[in-house]
C-alpha cells in the first residue's frame, strides 16, 4: 500500500532537487601564458589563422612530424590527418572546433618550457577525480533548479571545480532554444543543479601541447582521455 501511495504522490508534487554531499572548494583561475613569448604568440597568431580559415595545407606547417593523438601504437603527420577526417573533406572535420574551444581557454607554460591549454590541465588538483569532477569555465555561471534556462537559479559559480551527478537521464537534457545540452552537478556547497555543457569542462577533454624545437614551435600533441 506505502508504495502505491509513493507514486501517487510523485504525480502530486513536483520532483525536488535533494541536497549532495558538499567538498572542498577549489577554484582555478584562468591564466594566458601564451603572449609571454613573442615567438609563440608569433606562431599562435598563424595557427589560429589557419583554424578560422580551415587551411589544411597551413596546418601540416604546425604539426610535429611524430604527433601524437591517440593513446594507441598510432602517430604521425599522415595519420594525424587521417584521424580527424583533414585529407578528402578537410571542411568537414571536427578538429577545426574542438581545437579551437581547446586553445580559446588559455595556454599554461610548464616546466619543460611547454605550452599546453586549457591552461588548467596540469594543475587540476589530484584529489579531485577527473573521470567524476568538471571545472566551471567562465563567470558567474548560472546552477540551475531544472535543466532549463528558464529555470530557477540556485547559485552562480565562477571557476569552480563541480563533482558530475549522473542519473538516467544524462547527456539526454538537450535544449535547442539555450544550444545545451544540460549537465547535473554537484556544487561545493552541497547543492544539486544544472549547468549548460557549454560552460564546464572535463580535465579529460581535448588537450594540446605545443613544443619548441629547433627555434620552430609544433603541436606535438592533441589528445583526449586518460
């Protein structure tokens, strides 16, 4: 009977978000080393020129002849080109973009004089699981009551770490009016909410390290995953 009266009532009152387990906050503040060598922002001025006008031909003049890009035996120039569809239909690749929303999060120098974005790759906190925790990229970030833009906001966060709150129906919220596809988290503070995928990152999405060699920068690496 106790069941039966449980679902009554969920057709009764509307669902309500439960409160999570709060966690440390840890924010990471964007960063842009990129201008802090004039022979790489030399260099990051044409790259980004070549990405805007998808100038294949270009791009082969930036890529390090071993680039890496898969976690696999397979490297190289020609397979690099192969990978993300740049031979026959150049135009319609998926590397224009996803290189682009890479390196328009900043570049962070490390110690062996590389340049890697986004610029929080190297320092995402090692306590923080990666496969589980998301970075707010931008400020003042809407957290949503529902995975709505129209919703109720619950708090704004700006570079915050945020834990992923999975359920059934993750990676299925898509809104064509707001382009989101909407995320539940878990904020420091222990509230449940949703925030547009456009504006968190996963420290395990696309990365690019860039490598000078010979007085010539390269991308040496583009990688996704662990």
């Amino acid at each position: 009977m106790l069941n039966y009266i449980s679902i009554f009532c969920l057709f009764l009152f509307p669902m309500v978000i439960l409160p999570c387990e709060s966690f440390a906050t840890k924010s990471l503040s964007p960063i842009d080393h990129s201008s802090k060598d004039k022979s790489f922002a030399e260099f990051k001025a044409k790259f980004v020129k070549a990405l805007k006008s998808k100038d294949r031909k270009s791009l082969e003049t930036f890529l390090d002849k071993d680039i890496h890009f898969t976690f696999g035996p397979e490297s190289g120039k020609k397979e690099f080109l192969k990978y993300f569809q740049l031979m026959e239909k150049p135009n319609e690749s998926d590397f224009w973009n996803l290189m682009n929303d890479t390196i328009q999060l900043g570049f962070r120098q490390n110690a062996e004089g590389q340049m890697v974005a986004p610029y929080f790759f190297e320092t995402f906190p090692s306590e923080y699981d990666p496969f589980s925790h998301y970075l707010v990229i931008g400020k003042n970030v809407n957290v949503r009551e529902d995975a709505s833009k129209d919703s109720k906001t619950l708090q704004q966060l700006s570079y915050q770490i945020v834990r992923s709150e999975a359920d059934d129906l993750d990676g299925r919220r898509l809104e064509k009016e707001s382009n989101c596809n909407w995320k539940k988290i878990c904020t420091p503070q222990g509230k449940s909410g949703f925030v547009c995928d456009r504006f968190v990152r996963s420290p395990l999405d696309y990365r690019a390290f860039f490598e000078k060699k010979k007085g010539q920068w390269y991308l040496t690496t583009f990688v996704v995953g662990d």
